[in-house]
C-alpha cells in the first residue's frame, strides 16, 4: 500500500533545522505554525452525528490557512461554481505574462509593491490593445491570477489571464471575437515591457539589471482560444486556486531528503522526479507564503467587481442568451459525508469542541498563547 506523505509531517520533523540557518517572516512562521497544527486537536474537533443510525464521529479542525495543501477545497468548488453562472457563450483566451527573473529579488523585500506594479501593468498592457484594435476598439474583461511557482517550486512569478473573447464599446455593443488569438503576443509583450518599468519606479522600486532587461525580450506566452463553457470552468478550477505542491506528488521523504514529481515542460511534458534536501524543499516552499491581505485573484474590466453583474445582463442580452448554470463534475452541489457505518444516512454537524487554548509561535521561535 502507497505511504502518503503531508507537508505538515516534513514540516514537524525539519522546520527547527531550517531555522537554524534561515530566519522566518512572520508571516511564514504563522503559516508554517498554521499547516502543522491542520486537523489535529490543537485547533479544536467537530462533533458529527448520522441522521439515520445516530453514529457519532469526531473530526479535527483544519487551519483555513490558502497556503495549507490540506485545506480549500470546499471553498474552492464553492468559487468554482460562482463564477460558472458568470461564463459567457463566447471564446475565451489565456495568456500568460511571465515577471523577468531579474526581478524575483524584489519578492523577498517588496512583496506587495512588486505585486501591484504587476497586475497594474499587465491589465493597462491589455486595456490598451482592447481600445486601439481596429476590431474591437472597447473595454476587455479578465480574470487575473497570480502564481509565484514553477513545477519544482523555484520562483517564478507570472499571472494567468482568462479573458472572455469580446469587449463592450463605450455605447453598450458587444464586439465579439473571432480570431483563434487574441492579440500578437510580440507586441504585447513591448508595450507590458515598458508599463511594467514605469510601474516599479512609481512604487519607488529599485530595478535590478535595467539595461539588460531592455534589451531582452519578455515572455507573453498565448493558448488558442478556449471555445467550450466547460472548458473555461476547467481553467478556472486549475489555475484559480491551485496550491503551489498537491501533497499526492510528495514520493518520498527520508531523514535528509523530499522527493517529488514535477511535469518538466521543456522536454515535452515529461514527469520525472527531484529530490531536494529537507531545508531546500522548505526554503522553496516559503519563498510563495504570500504577503497578509494581498489578493491572487482579481477582476478587471467588465468582469471587475463593481459592474460585472450589470455588465454580463447587457452582453447576454445582445448574445440573446440565458444566464446558465453549467452542470460540471468539477462542482458539487451537496457536500454531504454519507455514514461509514450504515452507508444509508448522512452525517450532521452537531457542534464544535474547541480546545482551552492554542499555543503560537512567532517568527523568533517564541510561544504566544492564545485563548481559544
């Protein structure tokens, strides 16, 4: 029978090493204080009831925490099926505009202003092309996510963007697309290039290799276009709100080393296996603990929060289309736990035994007690 392996067991067993050479943020220490006490009886147990044959079970409280590969999920199909209401009967384009690694280095100081400079300047990089194309001359919608991972867990930092194939002019019409790409990727990635350099000056950010980064070209990578709704809920539920390591590709952890399965998508998608040393598979996995309060997800355009329910009614109207909820097995209606015992009921949460007090530890490696 295969081991499963949790990052919170790589966690209890290495983290005092690590920090023998590395010092914590506090944010980091909270998270990895968070993912180590996930669905154990430190943060409480939940009290569940069969409706039909009264069997009781008891069941640890999870952390919450979205950097936790244990958590989320329920939340996750809960945001899936939001935005499937929200899924246009139009194409749908993913770009992918990918931060030089010449900057990484402004993560580690300037997590939050390099963040913001990014989405800013990527979504006035497309605004613009929405406005002066001849063929569409109105305003985009997108949906932007943020990943900071490759698929060995080294930084790399670049936002996903899922735009619905369209815009909406300044009189209300919809102009619809009807190319397979939405936009030559060679000069977008110019005009990105140069909105993202002003952006960093205007946080006040140092740039790092200036002059080479000018003369290099930026990666903006395109997909053809995505022209069936399920697919586009695909997309939203694989890269909205993935974790940067699914605990099913952890193979192996010893007493030195984590092995794990990565995609290598420069030798044509082959799967292969690497390992790390303890301290390097924790050092990789900190450097994505995002800032407190900063948001990976975000809306612009017509889709942004302020006018994306008026908005969406205006374009289904012209589309004379329905507004639909899509039936797809990546979301579930009821999350219901049928009973182990007598497979015919299903559980009920009775209440929740919360533990006298939980013990934190701050980022210098001290305890702080909570109440609970």
């Amino acid at each position: 029978m295969a081991t499963s392996y949790h990052l919170s067991d790589i966690l209890q067993q290495h983290l005092a090493h690590y920090q023998q050479q590395h010092k914590l943020t506090e944010q980091q220490a909270l998270v990895c204080q968070h993912i180590q006490q996930c669905r154990t009886q430190t943060l409480g147990m939940q009290h569940w009831r069969c409706d039909t044959c009264q069997y009781e079970q008891q069941v640890c409280c999870s952390c919450g925490d979205r950097h936790c590969p244990r958590c989320q999920g329920r939340q996750t199909q809960a945001w899936i099926a939001t935005q499937q209401a929200q899924v246009l009967p139009c194409r749908y384009f993913h770009l992918v505009f990918t931060l030089p690694h010449e900057l990484n280095i402004l993560a580690h100081y300037a997590a939050k202003p390099l963040y913001s400079a990014l989405f800013e300047s990527v979504w006035q990089t497309l605004a613009q092309f929405g406005m002066k194309r001849k063929h569409l001359q109105g305003q985009l919608g997108c949906t932007m996510v943020l990943h900071t991972w490759g698929q060995t867990l080294s930084q790399h930092i670049h936002l996903h963007c899922l735009i619905p194939g369209g815009v909406v002019t300044s009189a209300g019409d919809w102009h619809g697309v009807k190319t397979d790409y939405l936009f030559p990727v060679k000069a977008l990635s110019t005009v990105y290039r140069a909105k993202l350099l002003r952006a960093l000056r205007q946080h006040e950010l140092a740039i790092p290799a200036a002059e080479t980064l000018m003369a290099k070209p930026w990666c903006v990578y395109s997909k053809a276009c995505l022209s069936r709704a399920e697919t586009v809920v695909e997309y939203l539920g694989r890269y909205t709100r993935k974790g940067m390591l699914h605990e099913s590709r952890i193979a192996e952890v010893t007493a030195d080393h984590v092995r794990f399965n990565y995609k290598d998508y420069r030798d044509g998608q082959q799967h292969k296996q690497m390992w790390l040393s303890c301290d390097e598979f924790i050092r990789r996995y900190l450097l994505h603990v995002l800032p407190k309060g900063l948001m990976r997800v975000r809306h612009f355009g017509f889709l942004a929060n302020a006018c994306r329910r008026k908005k969406l009614a205006l374009i289904l109207r012209q589309l004379r289309k329905p507004q639909v909820v899509l039936a797809s097995p990546l979301v579930k209606k009821d999350c219901l736990w049928s009973c182990p015992q007598c497979q015919l009921g299903h559980l009920q949460f009775i209440g929740l035994i919360r533990p006298q007090s939980v013990v934190m530890i701050n980022s210098q490696g001290q305890p702080v007690r909570m109440s609970g």
